[in-house]
C-alpha cells in the first residue's frame, strides 16, 4: 500500500508505545484512523494527546473478546465506512518460563499475543478483502521470536507463533493485492515494560546482571515516533520483513550458519521429495513477491 491519505487504518494495542507511536505516523500521512485499546488510562492520556483532530477515533476492547472486537470493527465502518489497514499491536510481557507449571500466565499471554492477532485478522481481514481495493496487515512480533530470550517462554512462544501466522497471511493474501508485514522491534520505550530509574530493585547474582543489562538497554530504547516512521515505509515497499534493531544482526547471522550446518549431509533425496520442494519453493517466492494493489 503505497498511497495512505485518505485511507483508514485500525490499530489495537493503539494507545501507547509502538502502536501509539503508529497511529501518530498514519495520522501524519493522511488517513483516518480508529485507536483500539483495552487500558482506558492509555485511551485517556492518547485521547488528550489527539484532542481536536476529528481523523481519530478510539475504543476501548479486549482482543480475546472477539464480539467485542467484532463490533468495535463495525464501529469503524460505522464511523469511516471502510478499513484498509489493520495493525495488530496490542500484546503483553511475561506469561513465565518455559517450564513454569502455572497455566494462568500462559494462557493470558498466547491468548492476546497470538489470539489477538488472530482474532484482528479472521474479523477484519475479511472485510478488507470484500473491499477489493487492496489494503495492508502488520503484526507485532518480537525479536524475541527470532532470538531466544531465558526465563521467557510463553513470550517467545506466541512471538514465533505470530512469525510463523503472518508468513502464511501473507501468502494467503497476496493474491487479492494486500501487503502483510511483520514488525520485529527489539527495545522501544513502552508501557508493557516498565522500567526502574535505578538499578537497585535487581536482584543478586547471575540474574540480577542479566535484568541490569535489559533495563539499561531499555533506558536507550528507539523512540515510538521513529518506530512508526519505519513501520511507514516498510508498508510502502511491502517488505514482509520489518527488522530495526541492528544490534541482533550477528546474532542472526550466526543462527543461520547454525542451522544450515545442521542438515545431515549425504542422505538421499527422492525426486518426489526434491519436486515438491522445488514446486513450494517456487510457489512461495512468487505469492511473497506479489505486487499489491495502490
């Protein structure tokens, strides 16, 4: 989606942070825009910010309530009589470790991290489709759904899970001219991770050093205005990929090196196999590759 102005997006997760940081970015280029948040001090303290401009409207939902989030999506028709773009933002740290036997944490967090995602694309994407005039899906992932994170498994979990969703969404949608990305922030000041103005709440040893390395580099996170700037442009040029944290890049280069000398050398391949594979392969290039409707 190239051209913005005019066009209406819909942002959960809107009213802080990165999305937040979004929303004002749309703003600035001209489109419409509809704020979806479930903390009503953050739709207060945006509403404030916003005040006077008519472009915006906001809504307080849950995004694992999808009759909530279904009728905050008809409100948006209500109000700007479509929607082109759908920015599924909103998420949640925490949720435990790997091995944690509590389940509460873990189902709240997979429940709006991944579901709500989900549940923004199986509501609204619809509608974006029926529209027939192309449109663009973001969803937030994480770079902690491309690198591991210790003590974070639910986290990353639903992270790798929204990788994993929105690579397929974009195959899927290619074919009726809509963009689909995937943001992969790494620290951008936000109100999901609070941070002390000291170091001195650590606690000791081993851990303690690894939670003072996080808080400083969040102390030095990206702004949120510059985050949604970024976002902008990726959308412009359809890169599925929306990767803005460079410190992670030799880790990732690593990684890879890693897996490919993983793959046990020598064993034989039946031509069924290899076909198959040559034939997804081709077909994946072609659906990622697709150019999207203006």
């Amino acid at each position: 989606m190239r051209n913005f102005a005019g066009k209406v997006a819909f942002v959960t997760g809107g009213a802080s942070g990165i999305g937040l940081g979004m929303a004002r970015n749309f703003l600035a280029e001209g489109m419409r825009l509809v704020i979806a948040d479930y903390n009503q001090d953050h739709l207060d303290a945006a509403r404030e910010m916003l005040k006077g401009n008519n472009a915006v409207h906001f809504v307080r939902v849950d995004v694992t309530d999808r009759s909530a989030l279904r009728a905050a999506a008809q409100e948006a028709l209500d109000l700007f009589g479509k929607i082109h773009l759908l920015a599924n933002n909103a998420g949640v740290g925490g949720g435990g470790a790997a091995d944690d036997p509590d389940f509460n944490d873990w189902d709240r967090t997979i429940g709006i991290n991944l579901g709500g995602v989900a549940n923004g694309c199986k509501i609204i994407v619809p509608i974006i489709k029926a529209q027939g005039e192309g449109g663009h899906v973001i969803n937030t992932a994480s770079m902690a759904g491309m690198v591991p994170l210790p003590g974070a498994g639910a986290y990353a979990a639903s992270k790798y899970a929204v990788r994993g969703y929105t690579q397929t969404l974009r195959l899927d949608l290619a074919p009726h001219g809509i963009g689909v990305s995937c943001l992969f922030p790494g620290a951008v000041q936000s109100a999901l991770m609070p941070v002390p103005e000291d170091d001195s709440s650590a606690p000791p040893g081993e851990e303690g050093e690894f939670v003072k390395r996080f808080w400083a580099a969040m102390r030095a996170a990206m702004d949120p205005m510059e985050m949604g700037g970024l976002v902008v442009e990726a959308i412009r040029e359809n890169r599925f990929h929306i990767l803005t944290h460079s410190e992670f890049l030799p880790e990732m280069r690593a990684m890879h090196e890693e897996i490919e000398a993983a793959f046990v050398p020598g064993l034989p391949v039946p031509e069924a196999r290899s076909s198959f594979e040559r034939f997804r392969h081709e077909t994946v290039a072609r659906l990622m590759a697709m150019e999207v409707i203006d």
